[in-house]
C-alpha cells in the first residue's frame, strides 16, 4: 500500500539552529497520526515543511507516491492536503459562512472576481460552492455563527472555523497544528470526538500537533515524538506512553508548561 504522506530525512536549519533533523515518518491512509514533543521541538517546522509553506534544508515530502517537497502551498491544497494554523488564520472582518466560502473558492484556479461574477455557469458552482459551506457549518456546529463577524467568535469556535476552512479545500488529509489549544477538557474532548467523525465518516487522514496528551493518547492510533528537532520514538500509544526516553522529556513535564 503506498502511504498516504511519506516524509524521509526531513530537515531545516534557520542559520545555526537545526530546528528539524533527520525527521522520517509516515501516514497510511485513514489514520489518525499525532506529531508530539514540547515548546520549540519543530512541530509546526514539519508542518511548515509537509506543506510546502517553506523548503527544506534536506529531504523529501511525498503525499499519495507524488513528490510535493518544497510546495509551493496553494499547489499542495490542490492535490488534497490541507492545514490548520498554530494561530488562527481567518479574515477577522468578514462573516463566518464567507470564511468557510473563501476557503472553498481557494481550491479553483480561477480569480475571486471571475467566480463571482462570471456567467450562469459560475453561478451555478457558487450556488454548489454555497451548499457545501452549509453542510462544513454543520458539521462544525457553527450554522448558529454563520452571519458573525468570525473575529468575534470566541478563540475556541475561531479554531473550529480554521478547520472548517480547512475542510472547504476538499482535503483528503488535513494537517491540524494544535486544534484543542485555549479549549477545556470539556471542548477538547468533543472536538476529539468531532476529528473522530471526520476519519470514520468523511474518509479523512489526519496528522495532528496537540498538547492536550488526553486529547492524542484518545483520539491517534499512531504517535511520533520530537524533541529538539529528532524523532526519539513513535508507535502506538501505550508504547509511546511507557517509553522512559518519552516520558522523561516530554510527558514527565507538567501538561500545561507550554505558551
Ligand atoms: N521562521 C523561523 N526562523 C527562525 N527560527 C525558527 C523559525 N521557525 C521556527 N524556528 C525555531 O525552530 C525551532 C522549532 O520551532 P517550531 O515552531 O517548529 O516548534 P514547535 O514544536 O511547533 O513548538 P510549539 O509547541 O511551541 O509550537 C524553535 O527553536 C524555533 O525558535
Ligand atoms: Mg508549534
């Protein structure tokens, strides 16, 4: 079976600092991955790599047998892979439902103006493109938001709507940098469950960078852990939560040390 994403001898140095070495996993289709390791281990480094947002120093980035290393992003989205940001990047002034819209409309290769007011053809796509908004809004629990202004949401639904942004892309995987930050075990725990229904019902492949270890011990069948920009373990994760390497520099330290 090919991998849905096989990145091999990833990393990137920011002049002296290697903050991602050597970094070689992979993702079957239909899993749910987690990326773990404390503040500054090159998370969102691989991320930011994986997606083509910056190049690597060394290695390669493969996403279902074709190589994207080195991006550039709007290409990688087209080919089925999306991302979420650490910090939420929406259009704080516009509403909720035409975040979500934006998100769809970044997939198609023609302009903004064109898709909106070309002929009945394109109308006819925006009509699809909007029924499609309605349905992620569901799905996201955010229909009730729809017309808000989407830097009014409070910081836990502005994260969900990253991820339904994310999701109007039509990705067949879905890159998700600290989803849960700022929720409580209360929200994190339905927003685990809802990452849930997007893998069983939706198909999708998830690689998630979480801190919240109830929320990735729970929620990933597979779990790779970095430190210092190495890989020191990955596995399932009662292997990965009983390996002393492990627990010594990352789970041992207090769950909420992070920024
Ligand atoms: N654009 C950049 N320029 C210079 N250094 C960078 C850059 N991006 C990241 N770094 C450095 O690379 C290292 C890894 O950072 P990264 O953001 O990938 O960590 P992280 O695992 O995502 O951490 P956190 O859990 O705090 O989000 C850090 O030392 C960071 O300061
Ligand atoms: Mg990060």
């Amino acid at each position: 079976m090919t991998a849905m994403l096989e990145v091999q001898g990833l990393g990137k140095r920011f002049g002296g600092l290697a903050a991602l070495e050597g970094l070689s996993f992979a993702v079957q289709p239909g899993q749910i991955v987690g990326l773990i390791g404390p503040n500054g281990a090159g998370k969102t480094t691989a991320f930011n790599l994986i997606s083509g947002s910056f190049a690597p120093s060394a290695g390669t980035v493969r996403f279902e047998g074709a190589d994207i290393t080195g991006g550039p992003p709007h290409r990688v989205v087209r080919r089925g892979l999306a991302r979420t940001f650490q910090a939420t990047s929406i259009y704080p002034k516009v509403s909720v439902a035409e975040n979500v819209l934006r998100g769809a409309l970044s997939r198609l290769h023609a302009s903004l103006p064109n898709q909106l007011f070309g002929g009945q053809h394109t109308r006819q796509h925006l009509a699809t493109l909007r029924a499609e908004v309605d349905e992620i809004l569901t799905l996201l629990g955010l229909q009730a938001q729809r017309e808000q202004a989407a830097g009014s949401l409070p910081y836990g639904l502005q994260k969900r709507l990253g991820v339904a942004i994310g999701l109007a892309t039509k990705p067949r995987m879905l890159l998700l940098d600290e989803p849960a930050a700022g929720l409580n075990p209360e929200e994190s725990a339905a927003f685990g469950r809802l990452l849930r229904r997007l893998r069983d019902e939706r198909g999708l492949t998830l690689l998630l960078v979480e801190h919240h270890m109830a929320l990735v011990m729970g929620l990933c069948e597979h779990i790779v852990v970095l430190v210092q920009g190495r890989k020191i373990a990955e596995g399932p994760p009662e292997g990965v939560r009983n390996d002393p390497a492990v627990i010594e520099a990352y789970l041992g330290a207090p769950e909420d040390c992070h920024a």
